[in-house]
C-alpha cells in the first residue's frame, strides 16, 4: 500500500459518515502555517527580531551558566526561576539600548522558552539548553497575544510594534483565524522563506468510534507495517534529494553570498521544502488515517536518538524523521480522543510467534520471514511485530484503566 491508496480510504471513510449523529466537539490548539510575504523593509524588521531573541536566548543562557558553575562550585545549583531571568534580561537592556527597539512581549518569550528548557533539564534530565547559532537555517521568534498586539485580517496579519505583512494560506486557514482565538505567533524563517505559525484555539468534532484496533512497527524497509497486513512504503525522494544535492555541491564552489551563489541558494531551498512538504503532506494523511480508523493505536517507543548513534542507521532514518510521524500521530490520538500506546522498546515484538507466543532468540535484522518451530505458523517480520506490538498495547491498557 503507498499513500495514494490511503487518501482513497480516507475519502471513502468520510463518506461512510452516517448523518445525523451529533458528535461531541472537542478543543484542541493547532497551529496554522501561514507563508509571510513582507517587504524588504519588512524583512528587516523581522531579521531585527530574530537577532533580538537569539541574543537575548544566548546572553542569558551564557550569563545563567556562569552562575549555575558558580553556586555549583559552593554546592547548590541555582535552579532559574522566571524572576532571576528577569533580573538577567532588564541588566542585558541597560548595556544593549537596541534591545528597546525590539518587539518586548517576543523578549519575555524568550526567556519563558529558556525557563521551560531549564525546567525540563532539572526535572525530566533533558540535555542543556543549547545556544542559538546565526548560521542555523532555521530561526524564529515569538509574540504572546496581549490584548490587540496580534491581529489578522484576510490577507495581512499585524503583528505587534512591528506592523502588518501580506500573508498567503488556504482559505480552510482563514475561515479558522476569523473564528478561533489567538494564543501567539511564531514568526520563523526557514530555507529563505518566511512563515508565521499561528496557535489558535478551537474545536474539533469528535470522531466515530470503530471499534478497531492497530499495531504499528515502523522500520527501514517499508515507512510503516500495520497489524492489518498493509505496508506502508517509504516515500520516493529521490529526484528531490538529487537536487538538493547538485545545488548544495554548486553552492560549494561559488563565492560566498556573491550575485550567483544568491540565485542557488534559492533554487536549493525551493527543492528542501519540496521534500519537506512531500514528507509533511504524506504524514498528515497517514496520521489522519491512523486516526480515523481505529480508536486504539499502538506503536514501539523508539529510541530515535540512540540510533543516531548507529551510523548505519542515521542516514535513512532522518530521510524518513520518524519522530515528526509519531508526533503527528500523538497530537491527533490526543485531539480526537482516541488511545495512543507507545510500548516500551526492549519489549521482543520481532522475535515472538504471534500465534504460540514461543520467542526466537536467534532471529538477526536480515530474517524477513520465519517459520515458527512450535506451531508451524509462516511470519512476515513486520506483520508479526506489529500484531505483537498491538497485543502487548491492548493488555497494557486493561492494566492502567
Ligand atoms: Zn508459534
């Protein structure tokens, strides 16, 4: 099965929809792309903004370690708390007077952002926050709705002390910014365009419940194999993945932001974010199909980050960025009010017989298909994880509810 055999199914779901069933409605926050068309002067002002929130981002953070060394050194690491960043961001304006000019309510989001990061570092032993790099392609800043600071009409969206830009979206985006409340925007620039995600407050209608269940084992060979016996193939990226890299390879020997290597960069980012919206638009059919069809899903906890770590691994894995996809398909389970179950990773589900339950220890990465030697039963490899990925879900939900 590839992803244009899942549209048709979504469609057809959609006309299964029986009529005159009232289904519950639900709030959900989204976030809205929207693509920013500013002027050059515009464009400026943005940039301006940007630079702000990194170096408000990267002075704290460079203050802040300091002084956690420091109080380390005397044996109690100073937790940060919103009033000792506050103190850290009012010294900073003092000494930079072209922070003042800056967009202040995007100011205090930085260093809620940075509170956050420390938080998750001293609580849930995430790494360190990491400093901001001029060089990264992408970059972005926040403002916080506060009163009429954030306004959007048709085709203009103000925001804050910096003034109205054009912007571009599908007309489904602009009936839900007429009708939804306004949390904040994040104005983001990313391979050379600019973009303003807006985060609204809504309401979703409730999904019919199916009664169906399924499994997911994500793996190299195919995107996705479902308990269903479907298998969902990687996408073909190939041609878009040859042109980034021809241009990257052109980028490389013209000179340094001259005439010429201008005109490539945009060729090369406009082949980036056609991958990137390939990859975007096949998840959001996939995930809305996963969604739609079944109430529970369940899928491995993958440890994405460690096989980073597995060289072989790496390349594949961040062509297909599973983690976007697993992503997707939590945020729309917790929307729609259907079950999620990630099961923990060192569970076996390869290498147990799905219909015996006898485990097969020597089963390497390159066995596709196996016979079972208690009960005869032929696996495919995925099939069989996913079936036991999606069993081991169902018992782990009867135990917590
Ligand atoms: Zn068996």
């Amino acid at each position: 099965m590839n992803f244009d055999k899942i549209h048709i199914s979504l469609k057809k779901n959609m006309l299964n929809f029986s009529r005159g069933v009232i289904f519950m409605c639900l709030v959900v926050n989204k976030g809205l792309k929207l693509e920013l068309l500013p002027s050059k002067s515009m464009i400026q002002v943005l940039e301006q903004n940007i630079g702000n929130a990194r170096f408000i981002w990267n002075n704290i953070l460079g203050i802040y370690c300091d002084l956690y060394e420091l109080f380390k050194f005397h044996g109690c690491p100073l937790s940060p708390t919103i009033n000792n960043l506050n103190a850290i961001l009012k010294m900073l304006k003092q000494e930079n007077s072209f922070l003042y000019d800056g967009e202040s309510t995007s100011q205090q989001q930085v260093f809620r952002d940075l509170n956050k990061a420390f938080t998750k570092l001293f609580k849930e032993k995430h790494g360190f926050p990491k400093f901001k790099s001029k060089k990264n392609p992408k970059q972005s800043f926040r403002i916080q709705k506060n009163g009429n600071n954030i306004k959007i009409t048709n085709r203009r969206i103000r925001l804050a002390k910096l003034g109205y830009v054009h912007y571009r979206t599908s007309s489904k985006y602009k009936k839900l910014l007429k009708n939804s409340k306004i949390n904040n925007v994040t104005v983001k620039r990313e391979n050379g365009k600019y973009y303003a995600i807006v985060n609204i407050t809504t309401t979703v209608e409730e999904l019919e419940k199916t009664g169906k269940h399924i499994g997911i084992d994500l793996g190299l060979k195919n995107l996705a194999t479902l308990s269903t016996g479907q298998e969902i193939v990687n996408l073909d990226l190939t041609h878009e993945e040859e042109m980034i890299h021809k241009y990257q390879r052109k980028l490389n020997r013209q000179k340094y932001m001259s005439n010429n290597y201008k005109k490539t960069l945009q060729k090369y980012y406009k082949w980036l974010n056609r991958k990137n919206n390939k990859i975007q638009n096949a998840y959001h059919q996939l995930s809305k199909y996963l969604v739609r069809n079944y109430d529970i899903i369940a899928m491995e906890d993958l440890n994405i980050k460690g096989m980073f770590k597995n060289k072989k691994w790496a390349p594949k894995l961040q062509r297909i960025s599973l983690y976007k996809l697993v992503k997707m398909i939590k945020y729309k389970a917790e929307w729609y009010k259907k079950t999620f179950i990630q099961i923990d990773r060192f569970y076996p589900s390869s290498q147990l017989c799905n219909n015996c339950g006898y485990q097969k220890h020597d089963l390497t990465l390159g066995i596709r298909e196996w016979t079972c030697p208690v009960c005869k039963t032929k696996h495919n490899r995925d099939i069989n994880a996913s079936k036991n990925i999606l069993q081991k879900a169902i018992q782990e939900n009867i135990v917590n509810s």
